[in-house]
C-alpha cells in the first residue's frame, strides 16, 4: 500500500502540486485524470523521486520513501516516450534493468533469459527478441517499454502518458493489454493520462487534479455519474455546464426554465450530459432550450450534434444503436429536451448539489 500526505511542489513562486493526500491499495489500477499544467505529472515525478516534494510524505508499506534515491524505491516507470536503447536489440532492451540495476543485479544469463522471455511473451512479444528498435512499430516500442519496466518486479508501475504517442487504434487495444497484464501480474499501476476515455475505461478508482489539488477521488462510474464540482465536469468533457440562477423553483438559464432536481435552491451552475440530451422540434412541450443547429460529427458508434443555445455551444450525443441518425441543415432551428432527473445543480462555490433522486445516492 502507499500512502501519499499533503504532497505540496513549488516552481520558483508556482504551485504545481497542493497537498496531494491519497492512499493507493495493492494491485489497484488508479488512474490519474487532469488538464495539461493540473500536476498530474508531477505528482508521477514525485512518487518516482525524479523531483523531491517542498513538504509532505511518501510512504510505500510503512517505509517513508521520500528521501530515498529512485532507484531504490522499487518502483517502475513507463514513459509516454518509450526511452528505448536503439542500438540495443527488443531483448537487450528488456534485460538492461535486470543486468544494470544498482540493487540485486541478476548475472546468470540463463535467469535474464528465462525471465525475459516470459515477459516478453506476456506482452505479446514472442520471436521479436533479435529485432532492433527501429524494426518495431509505434506500439511494439510501448510493449518493450513496458516490458523493460515490469521484469524487474517494481512494487509499483508509474505509466506516464503511456499511450500518448499511439494512434487511436493502437491506443484502444493497449488499453485492453494494460488491464489483461496488470491483473495477471497483480502489480498496483498509476497511470497518468490527459484522455477522459481512457481515465474512465481502465481505472479501479480515478484521480482528477486540477490547478494542482486532488478535486475528486472515486471510482470511475461516480466521477463520471455525479463529478463533485463544475470543474471535475468541464474536465470529463461530457457535459453542458449552464450557468443561471434559480427563479420561482426553477433554473433560469437565459430565459429558458429549466427543471432542477430536489433540493437545488441555491444552484448557480446546472449540467446536463451530452448522451442525456434529446432534439426535438422547436415547438415540442418537451423542448427546454431553442437552439440552431451548426454541425454533426459522425463518431463509428454515433452522432455529435453541435448547435448553438441561448448562451453557447450545446453539444447532444445520439448513439446509433437508438436509432438512424438525423439530417439537419446549418441554422435550423431545433429543440432540446432532457429528463429532469438526468440533471446536475452546482452552489456558488461549483460544488455538487446531491438530491434524494440523483443516481447512486443513499
């Protein structure tokens, strides 16, 4: 288990990083979620001893590692930029860490071999031991990193950005591969990712920093279900964050009144999500918002409608499994309805506001 208290890093008069507190469990798959400048590579950084926090603590079992050199942390990093060997073949790659580490170096050869190999064909890497780096593809050269990473048995894995530099499709059957390894082999992994997708896709519990601060800890389906601030929302980039006041039980957006979910006087933020949208007419009862349709972005599974409302942009997913996808010309006017229930409120301060109805409240 490691244990992270009140991490705090300065650049010159720059906050990066302030006072981080978490627990991470063994074997868990924590995913740590932010925009760029949000610390979560820091963070990383930290936990590996390639910076050195201004205060707060490491401890990784009980062992206070935060004045511990990285090599000695029993750690491993992956890093979104491979830092292969090119003139080292996919196997000598993999063994530097067992020959070189300055700790409990392995000798034999035929350890390094057999132990190689097995990872190797872990991650699928089986007959390329004689290749050269430049005889691999894109993801080949992730696999070898993260090969090179877990033979030497790091009690933690640190992915910094690991799939960043992939195409799409590369990075959804990576996605795959990290899970099917890292629940093979038990070891706990902290990945660092700017991809709400894969934040939300691969992690037991996720972390979501912004401007340095730990805002929400959770497991994915209640970060993305009910994100505790207007913040962690914008960040998921699945929501329409309105902004408003409410007016005789309802949310004046602009003039529009919407409904609110129990308990949402004091709301000055409301959010809807782009699945839980719905176009109609204009002059349907359901229609909450007018809006004029801009344009449509065509997905594979579905539809991204972008239209322009009373106060910007609103965005409404259709998933092609509903249905066929509708055709509409630039500037036409539309209506948007949603289920009272499918709505957020946020307090002046962006915080949540639960209610009795919200799904997966007690």
């Amino acid at each position: 288990m490691m244990e992270l208290e009140g991490l705090t890093k300065f650049y010159g008069e720059t906050c990066a990083l302030r006072g981080v507190s978490l627990t991470i469990e063994d074997d868990e798959y924590l995913t740590l979620l932010g925009p760029s400048g949000s610390g979560k590579s820091t963070l990383l950084r930290l936990i590996a001893g390639l910076e050195q926090p201004d205060s707060g603590s490491i401890r990784l079992n009980g062992e206070d590692i935060a004045s511990l050199p990285p090599h000695r942390r029993g750690l491993g990093i992956v890093q979104q930029n491979y830092a292969l060997f090119p003139h080292m073949t996919v196997f000598e790659n993999v063994a530097f860490g067992l020959r070189w580490r300055e700790e409990n170096p392995v000798t034999e050869e035929a350890e390094i071999t057999k132990r190689v190999d097995a990872m190797l064909d872990l991650v699928g890497l089986s007959g390329f031991e004689n290749r050269g780096v430049g005889q691999i593809s894109g993801g080949q050269k992730q696999r070898v990193s993260l090969a090179r990473t877990l033979v030497t048995e790091p009690r933690v894995c640190l992915l910094d950005e690991p799939l960043g530099a992939l195409d799409a499709n590369l990075r959804e059957r990576m996605t795959l591969e990290l899970r099917r390894i890292r629940d093979t082999l038990g070891v706990t992994f902290m990945h660092v990712t700017g991809n709400e997708h894969e934040a939300l896709g691969m992690g037991d519990r996720m972390i979501v920093l912004d401007g340095g601060a730990a805002v929400m800890i959770a497991p994915p389906e209640q970060v993305f279900d009910r994100p505790q601030t207007v913040r962690v929302a914008q960040v998921l980039n699945a929501y329409n964050i309105l902004q408003g006041r409410v007016h005789e039980g309802r949310f004046d957006h602009a003039g529009s009144m919407l409904p609110l979910p129990p308990n949402s006087e004091g709301a000055m933020h409301y959010a809807i999500r782009f699945d839980a949208a719905t176009l109609v007419p204009p002059d349907d009862p359901t229609a909450l918002i007018r809006a004029t349709f801009i344009t449509s972005e065509f997905t594979g599974g579905g539809v991204t409608y972008f239209l322009r409302g009373p106060d910007g942009v609103f965005e409404v997913e259709r998933h092609l499994s509903r249905a066929d996808p509708q055709v509409y010309k630039g500037g036409q006017e539309l209506g948007i309805s949603w289920a009272a229930t499918d709505a957020l409120a946020f307090d002046s301060d962006g915080e949540l506001i639960v209610s009795s109805n919200m799904r997966g409240a007690a």
